[in-house]
C-alpha cells in the first residue's frame, strides 16, 4: 500500500535545533507535529504561530504515524528501553550521530551508524534522514550561499517508509537522494564526504558517487 498521504502526524523526540526546524518546517507543510523532549519547558516557543504544532510528552510523540529522533545518540538506548515497543511497526526517522570520541562512534565507523540505531529498534520501519544537514540549511532549504533546493541524502531497507520520508523531505522544500538500503547510509554519516555537505541534489548525488539524475 502506498503510504503517501495528504498529511501526517509526526511526533519529533529530540526538538533541539535539528529536530525543532525539521518540525516547524513540517508543520508550517500542513502535517500535524507533536515536540517532545525530556525538559518540555525549553521547547514551549517551537509551535507558536503553528496551528499544526504543539509540544506533547515523549509517549504521545512516539505513537504518531511517523517519529523523528532527533535527540543526542547515547539517549536512543533509554527511548529504545522505554518506548521501543510502542515504535514497533512505525516508520522512525534517525536523525541522531554518534560523536567520533564514543564507543559508539568508533563502532559506527566499523559497522555504520544506521546499525547501531536498528540494533535498538529492530521493529520499526528505519528511515535514516536529516542526520547529514544543517539546521540553518532545513530552515532556509537551500545550502550555504546557494539557491538551488538543498539536497537530502536519505536510506532505507523499507521501500514505502522511503517513498514516504522522501514526500517529507519535499514538502520541506528539499530534494530527497536516496543512496538505497540502510546500509549505505555509510555513504553520509560523520566522516564521510556527503556528511554536511549542505548543497543541492546534484552536487550531493556526485559526492555521494551516484548517477545524476537527468
């Protein structure tokens, strides 16, 4: 079936600065978005002139049709603990980054950082997305000094959780870049040159070593 719909429920676990201009991008699309975080007191400006948008406790976020995650990476092992049942069969967007001076970015570097994030949620539909751009980037949709639409790399083993993310992605004002299964979200994680390259589709598909599309 094909998920693609006029909008949306999306819970955002995470509203920092990434998480919080993601929603308030996907909000002001028209898709109904729930803000949660465990100090729900720093996130109370993020709805405002949003009609769409309001801030909701982190189990509310998580039985939306579709939750981003967002939040540093050591906090996914406590949401995995406390919520990973209720994410279960739900299309979760991994946004998070190991830092490179962790156990778990070392791992990442071995085994990818898109594994790491499946080994705790191994029930849900995994979209690894918005984890290899700017915040700035998301809120003005286009790169740094540029006008064409900004580029997002995006990965996947679930084919309609893709097409669903990438319809996200371009009712942002973005262009999705699929690499493909999740694994190749090695492509675009930290330390890889499509990491932050914060540029349009086809400069980011020659980076990522892609065909451009015509």
């Amino acid at each position: 079936m094909n998920d693609v719909s006029l909008g949306f429920t999306v819970g955002i676990i995470g509203a920092g600065w990434l998480g919080g201009s993601v929603g308030r991008a996907l909000a002001k699309a028209g898709h109904r978005v729930i803000f949660a975080s465990r100090h729900p007191s720093r996130i109370q400006h993020l709805p405002e002139g949003l009609p769409t948008a309001s801030v909701g406790t982190l189990d509310a976020a998580a039985r939306c049709n579709i939750v981003l995650l967002s939040t540093p990476f050591d906090a996914l092992r406590e949401i995995a603990a406390s919520h990973g049942k209720t994410l279960a069969g739900r299309i979760v967007i991994d946004a998070t980054n190991p830092a490179d001076d962790t156990a778990a970015g070392r791992e990442a570097a071995h085994t990818g950082a898109a594994e790491l994030t499946r080994r705790l949620f191994p029930d849900a539909r995994l979209v690894r997305c918005f984890s290899a751009v700017d915040a700035t980037c998301i809120e003005q949709g286009h790169g740094y000094g540029e006008t064409r639409p900004l580029g997002v790399p995006l990965a996947s083993d679930d084919a309609g959780a893709l097409m669903t993310v990438s319809q996200l992605v371009r009712d942002v004002r973005c262009v999705p870049v699929s690499t493909g299964p999740l694994e190749t979200a090695r492509l675009f994680q930290r330390g890889a040159p499509a990491f932050r390259a914060n540029t349009h589709a086809a400069a980011l598909r020659r980076k990522l070593g892609l065909r451009i599309a015509a």
